[in-house]
C-alpha cells in the first residue's frame, strides 16, 4: 500500500498515475488501470472502463444548503461544469484501503469510498480530514451511468465517463467549515438551497451524474432533501442492494467509439431476472475458460471415455447396499445424497462409489465442512467479523450437538438450504459409530478454529507471506485430509496405521488447495478475498495491488508469478504419490487418486497460461472423464503424473525465473513414476537421442524406398550389364547404393539405440521400436528382392 500524495502533479500526470477500479456490472473489482486509460471512449472500448466512483454531498446542518463546484477548466472530462460538493474514484493501492467488498457494501458501510470522499475534498476543497471524517458519510445507494463528454471535444469525444458510483451523505456547519478550493481540481463553489438548485438546472453546464442523482432523488418532493432529516437519521432512503442503471441523454451517446445505450435494458426486470441461479461468493461472476464444444468432440480418444463412463463403466453408487440402506433414516439420508449431487456434482459420484462400510461416513463428513465452510464465505449475513466468529467456534457444539440446530439466511442456493435443513445431516450423523464421531468432531472444532484465525485478516491482497498461505490450505484442506485418514482407519478398509500418516494427509490437502486457489485467481480477487501470498507476487508486481496481475500489459509479470506457484504445488506431488501408495483398498485408493489427478492435470492446463487472469480455467470434461476411468491402480495414476510432469517441462519457457524449480520439480516426479527416468544433462542427452531416433525413423525408410527405385530404375535399362550392382564408374548409382546399406544398417540398429536410450525392453516405447523394426524388417526383404531382380 502507499499514501497518496498529489501536490504539484498537473491533471494529466493524475490521470496516468491513480489506479481506479476497474469493475464488472455486479459492482465486483476486476483489477485495477490507470484513471487516463479507463476514461478513454474509442473504437476498442467504446464506453471506457466500468470504474468504481463516489458523488459527496455536503449539507449545511442549519440551513440544510448544498455546496456546489464548478469544476476546472483544466479538466480532462467536463471542465467548467457544475456539479456536487465532490465527485472522484477510490484507488486501488491506498494507505489506508480504498478497496471496498461485498459485504461492506451490502452492510452499508462502503468505507473505501468513505476514506476516498476524505482524501479528494482535502485535495480539491482543502477541507481537512477531521472537519469532515469517513464515519461521518451516510451511504444511499449506487448509480451506473456512462456520458461520453461531447459538450465539451464534440460529437467525436475520446474522453468519457463509466461508472458504479456511490452516493454519500454527510452534514456540516457551513460557518465553521474550512474551506479552500485548489484552483488545478475547482473553478468556483457556492452553497444552494434546493428551490434556488431546481432553478439554477434550467441553464448552464451540469455533469450528467448530478443531472440523474437530482432528478431522481435529489429533488423530487418527498425525496432526499426534502426529507433530509430521515435521509440522515433514518434508513428510510436507503438502498445498498440495487444498483440503479440509467443510459445518458442524448446527447451524451457517441464519442469516438460510437457509444449506444444499453443501460436502460440492463435494468429491465427481465434482464434482472435472467440472472440465473445466485451462486455464494464470486462464484459465477467471472469468465470460465472453456474449450469449443468442436474442439472437445475432436479428440476422439476422449469423447470415447466420455461415453464410457456414461455408458460401459459407469461408477457405482453403494448407497443402495444393505449396510447402508438398513442403518440410516432413508429420508435423512435421501436429503444428505441429494444436497450431496448440488453442492458438489462431481465430487458426488466419487463419494458414492466408496465401500458401504465408509460411504456415508464420508458423504456426511464432507456435508458437514461445507455448511461450516458456507458460514465462513458469507460476506453478508454477519452484522460483523466478531459474530461470523462466534458462529464459527460454536459450530461444532451446534451443528453437531443439538439435533434441531438449523440456520437461516447464510449462503446462497443449495448450501443455504443445506444450512436450513441441517437437522437432516444430524440424523444420519447420530448413528454413527462412537470413533467416527470423535473424528468429525475434532476436525470440524479445528478446521472451525482455523477459519476463524483468518477470519479477521485482510486477505484482499492475499495471504501475508508463504508461511500464512500455507496454514491457510492446512486449515481448510490439509486437515480434511487428516480426517479422510482417521476415517479409513476407522471402517477397517485401511491399516490402523494410516491414522498416523498426518504429514501426508496434509501434503495431500494442500496439494489439491493449492491447485484451487492458483486457478482462482479472479474469482478469489472479485470477491475480496485473495491467498496468493504477497512474499511471492509482490517480488512480480509494480504495484501494491494484486489486480496488478490481471491488466494485459503485465502478462510476463504475471507468467512469472502464476509458474512460481505452480511450482511451488508441484513440488508437493512426490508426497500426495507416496500417500497414495500406501492405500490397499481399491475404491478408497480411487477415491483418493481422482482428486489428485485433476489436480495435476489442472495445474498443467494453469501453467503458463494467461488465461487464468481474466477468469477461471478448466480442465476439458472428456479429459476428465478420460483421467477418472485411469484411477484403478498406482501404475495408472503414476501415469498420469508422468504425463502433466512432462507436460509441463516441455511448456516451460527457458527464461521464465522458476524455470530451473519447475524443470526440477517435474523430474522429481518422472523419477517415482518412471523407474528408468533420467534427468539432468544427462537426460536432456537422451531426449536429444529420442527425438533423434523418431527423426530417423521417418528418413531412413524414406531414402531406402528412394534409392531402391532409383537403382532399379538403372538396372533395368541395362546400365550395370550383366552385373548385380553397379560398375565403380557409375558414381551416382554406388552413392545410391551407399545410400541404401546405410539406411538398411540404421534400420536394423534401430531396436538397439532404443533399448540403449530407453534401458528397459518392457517400456512401451521399446515395444513399439521393436515393432517398427520387424516392420521395417519385412520392408528390407521386399527391397532385396528387387535388387536381385
């Protein structure tokens, strides 16, 4: 973060220095750009860029009089117009946070704009920050608006304005208010009563944002300022849910990038009702990058995996198995498996295809760390951090204690259901076996615990540092691994050893959290809450913000400190393969290897790929069908890793400043999963040696066929006489037969340079070298017959 200073700067060097906050239509900051930048109305962005702004009104607490600028005439967009007391944008990259989340927003104290309202009236007014300080600020509501300023550079403007703006409040003793406008930002002031306001709007210049703010609330009997008593003293006026969308006049559409209305339609009921189903936190409000449906159906080898595990080899649910069946209350558990297929419709079919002696020990476990998790990701129904906080460390007391708990208005969609209908999930929970109940208990009061340890940090520019980023993922998902182990001890599917293996379990944990928060970048920063570590993105940032990451002209900052992190997850793979390792019960194994390699396979199709900062990357459903019916054994899943590991060293670019980690932690992988790897320089020589033997084995066959035909061309013309091979004098003829012995010599050596590069007859690539060679064998007989004519 940095303090702001703008004494001296000319309003273009402001222009090219702030950051605002670019934002989505749902008021969700999306990065930050520079203020000239997002105000430039052209062909590319024919409205600019959607930025966060704030409209202060200042009222005389006697008169109720409103101050009023008039804008300089040194002003990029709409000099000399009069407008409201302020009107500016929070930054990003502010001392103190100008940065303001959902739930500040919807609990009605934006204090990010508030302190913004602060900072701009002692620049432009040289009104101090003690004569008018942020609490003082009653927030309203929101307005989003664009004008290109054609009144002031004509129909062709390159400058307007697009923005959420936040209307703000506040009373002061005109008498006693400091008062000193700086002629660079305000060509004049005065202070006018709302008659002498509606008046004055007949005539003269007036920003388009005041002209709708007036109009709409200002002014009207019974609206604002005629009720500024309960406008101030009274949440009658209130309204921080909506954002209130208006098109300009007329004569503000245009601008050089031809600028239509669209903003009137937005609002329509029926555009607001087209929302779809609301999602918990940013969930759904930025882009997922996904292949073409064409593209998918193109890889035939995955449409076919597709098809089988729809079709062929379906998983199989156990929920129907007499253990199962006979044991639980088939209403609890029907509510359990189907709020189970909503809140996580891929997850699901993995639980249910568990052993019945662990299936809905699992199923609940997991049930019941998303209803704390949901607890923990509202934004909004807490009145503050203090009470989310009690909630968190009551829970497991609560949920798992009292079998009519149940909790309203938490969440959106299906986990707010599952939290109202909690009761369900405790039926089943309360016939659980005694050491079961023991093991969900300790990890929900400690994972509990840990969510409310981060509860009260300010994780909008991520975790503080490796350490804090890596007992964040230990808390939400390294111990949820511990549990899992305990679990399978538990049912007797696993040696009573595998309680033990707690560092494993958390490695794992961390592995697949890690992959999580690498790939959600976007959503995580949109909603305010962001882990990437700040020891290892500030070290790629030029800014203090993390949005710095998300504008195009940062893409190899950005590279660089998205393959750090990726790396750095890679680097735990070794472990999560030795935990799998020590599985013996095949469902539980899979149940444990799926998760594992969508990971890996997640974090190949992040690496070095700047998608993931302008939405949120996946990986290709037929691929993942494809991976999931490869999950049957260690060989399979050893694979796999093989594979990405591999993926992504070749993706790797040479200058990137993690290469050397990267390339290290891959081959660290290659050496579990393939016994006869070799790294290093030597290795590279063998990559080398390969890729030269697949070269070779597309020459060789070709220049053998050339040469052949040419010298049985020759022969057939009578050129050699009575001879089997050509005369010495015939030097064309002796080099194509040169030509030929030597790619007969390399073909028949061909099975040997593999096994050597290889070092072990039974790799696959060294059956089909062998293949290729008893082929090309049956091709060298076919050629001396024709040579012996």
């Amino acid at each position: 973060m940095a303090s702001w200073d703008a004494s001296g700067k000319s309003q273009q060097e402001l222009m090219r220095s702030d950051q605002v906050l670019s934002l989505d239509l749902q008021d969700n900051v999306l990065s930050s750009t520079s203020k000239s930048e997002s105000h430039v109305f052209s062909p590319r962005t024919p409205r600019g860029t959607l930025h966060r702004a704030f409209s202060a009104f200042l009222f005389d607490r006697a008169s109720g009089a409103l101050l009023l600028q008039q804008r300089a005439a040194g002003k990029i967009t709409f000099p000399t117009v009069w407008t409201n007391t302020c009107c500016s944008h929070p930054l990003a990259g502010m001392l103190p946070d100008e940065r303001d989340y959902p739930g500040a927003v919807a609990g009605g104290d934006p204090v990010g704009v508030k302190r913004a309202a602060v900072r701009k009236l002692a620049q432009e007014l040289g009104i101090p920050a003690g004569a008018v300080p942020a609490g003082s600020f009653k927030f309203l509501t929101r307005l989003h608006y664009f004008a290109a300023d054609t009144v002031t550079h004509g129909g062709g403007a390159p400058w307007g304005e697009h923005e959420i703006d936040y209307v703000l409040f506040a009373l002061v003793d005109r008498e006693t208010l400091p008062l000193a406008p700086n002629p660079e930002e305000v060509e004049a002031v005065r202070w006018v009563g709302r008659a002498e306001l509606a008046e004055a709007m007949g005539e003269g210049l007036w920003s388009p944002w005041f002209r709708i703010i007036a109009n709409r609330w200002l002014l009207p009997a019974g609206g604002w300022w005629e009720d500024l008593g309960a406008t101030m003293g009274t949440d009658r006026h209130v309204d921080v849910g909506t954002i209130h969308r208006f098109d300009p006049p007329e004569e503000h559409l245009g601008g050089a990038g031809g600028a239509t209305a669209f903003l009137d339609e937005l609002a329509s009921p029926a555009a607001a009702a087209a929302g779809g189903e609301r999602k918990q936190g940013a969930y759904g409000k930025v882009k997922t990058h996904k292949e073409g449906k064409l593209s998918q159906l193109m890889r035939g080898s995955e449409v076919l995996a597709a098809a089988t595990l729809l079709y062929v080899r379906p998983l199989k649910s156990n929920l129907e198995h007499p253990l199962v069946r006979d044991k639980y209350d088939p209403a609890a558990l029907a509510f359990c498996d189907a709020v189970l297929g909503k809140v996580s419709r891929s997850f699901a079919a993995v639980i249910r295809q568990l052993p019945p002696q662990l299936l809905v020990e699992v199923m609940v476990f997991y049930l019941v760390l998303r209803a704390l998790d949901t607890v923990e990701d509202d934004m909004t129904a807490f009145g503050n951090n203090e009470d989310k906080i009690t909630h968190l460390r009551a829970f497991v007391n609560t949920a798992l204690g009292d079998p009519l708990w149940c909790m309203g208005g938490v969440g959106e969609g299906d986990e707010r259901r599952l939290l109202e209908e909690f009761p369900k999930c405790h039926a089943v929970f309360a016939a659980f076996a005694g050491p079961t109940k023991v093991v969900i208990k300790d990890i929900t009061a400690r994972m509990a615990e840990g969510m409310a340890e981060f509860i009260g940090k300010d994780l909008g520019q991520g975790t503080r540092d490796t350490a804090e980023y890596n007992r964040y993922c230990h808390f939400v998902a390294g111990l949820v691994g511990e549990g899992l182990s305990r679990l399978f001890a538990c049912s007797g599917l696993e040696q009573k050893s595998m309680a033990a293996q707690v560092y494993l379990s958390d490695q794992m944990g961390l592995f697949l959290q890690k992959c999580n928060i690498i790939r959600d970048y976007k959503e995580d920063y949109v909603d305010g809450r962001a882990f990437w570590p700040q020891d290892v993105w500030k070290k790629h940032a030029k800014t203090d913000d993390l949005g710095f990451f998300g504008l195009p002209e940062n893409k190899t900052e950005a590279l660089a400190c998205l393959n750090e992190l990726v790396t750095d997850a890679l680097e735990l793979a070794p472990d999560c393969l030795a935990y799998l390792a020590l599985l013996q019960c095949s469902e539980v194994f899979r149940f444990c290897a799926i998760p594992q390699v969508m990971a890996i396979a997640t974090l190949d199709r992040v690496y070095n790929n700047p998608d993931v900062f302008t939405g949120v990357v996946k990986i290709r459903k037929g691929l993942s069908c494809q991976l999931l019916l490869n999950t049957n054994d260690k060989a399979e899943v050893q694979a796999t890793f093989a594979r990405f590991a591999r993926s992504i060293m070749k993706q790797a670019p040479p200058s990137d400043p993690s290469y050397e980690k990267t390339i290290s932690a891959c081959e660290k992988i290659l050496e579990i999963c393939e016994p006869h790897y070799v790294g290093g320089d030597e290795g590279q020589r063998s990559s080398e040696l390969q890729r030269a033997v697949k070269v070779g084995n597309v020459v060789a066959p070709a220049v053998l066929a050339a040469a052949v035909y040419l010298l049985n061309e020759s022969r057939e013309t009578g050129k050699w006489g009575d001879s089997m091979l050509p005369r010495l004098h015939d030097t064309e003829d002796v080099a194509l037969l040169g030509l030929a012995v030597a790619a007969i010599i390399y073909l028949f050596c061909f099975a040997a340079i593999q096994f050597l590069v290889s070092g072990d007859l039974q790799q696959p690539e060294v059956a089909a070298g062998m293949r290729k060679s008893i082929s090309c064998g049956s091709a060298l007989m076919d050629a001396a017959d024709i040579l012996k004519g």
